[in-house]
C-alpha cells in the first residue's frame, strides 16, 4: 500500500509541474497530501521525514523571492554569463 501513496506522490507532483500550477497552491496541495499520507499510511517516520525535507527545500526558495534571486539564481546567472558566448545583435 505504501507504494501505491509514493506512486500518487511522484505522479501528482509531475501533474502539478505539467500544469505549470503556481507555487503557493503546489506547496499547499503537496503538503497536504504529505499529511494525509502520515496520517493514513504506515510510512516510516523516516521517510516522511526526508519528504517533509524534501518539501521544505523546495518551499522555502520559492516562498523568499529576495533570498532565491541572491543566493541561487544570482550566482547562477553571473556563470551562465561567464561559461555561454556572447549573444550577437541579431
């Protein structure tokens, strides 16, 4: 029974990123079933803990813009600028 609930995870998270759901009802949406699947699974704790992890690593850039632009996606940019050639006019 276990993985037919990792099975709906994986499957619901790739739906959501397919429909291009925006970040706050994702989270919201995965969070929940994260509970649900604490609640009526027989999960390891273990494991929801690498879920709830998981999760956490993922909201919390999406949820500070300002901390995700100067620590990920500054950096990011500055060595895409330095590895990629540079753009002609055309």
């Amino acid at each position: 029974m276990l993985l037919l609930w990792l099975v709906v995870l994986v499957l619901g998270v790739a739906y959501l990123a397919h429909r291009r759901t925006p970040p706050a009802p994702a989270l919201g949406i995965s969070a929940a079933y994260l509970i649900l699947m604490g609640v009526f699974s027989h999960a390891p704790g273990w494991l929801l803990l690498v879920f709830w992890l998981l999760w956490l690593a993922v909201a919390l850039p999406l949820a500070l813009p300002d901390l995700r632009r100067r620590v990920l996606s500054g950096p990011l940019f500055a060595w895409f600028q330095k590895v990629l050639p540079p753009m002609s006019d055309t």
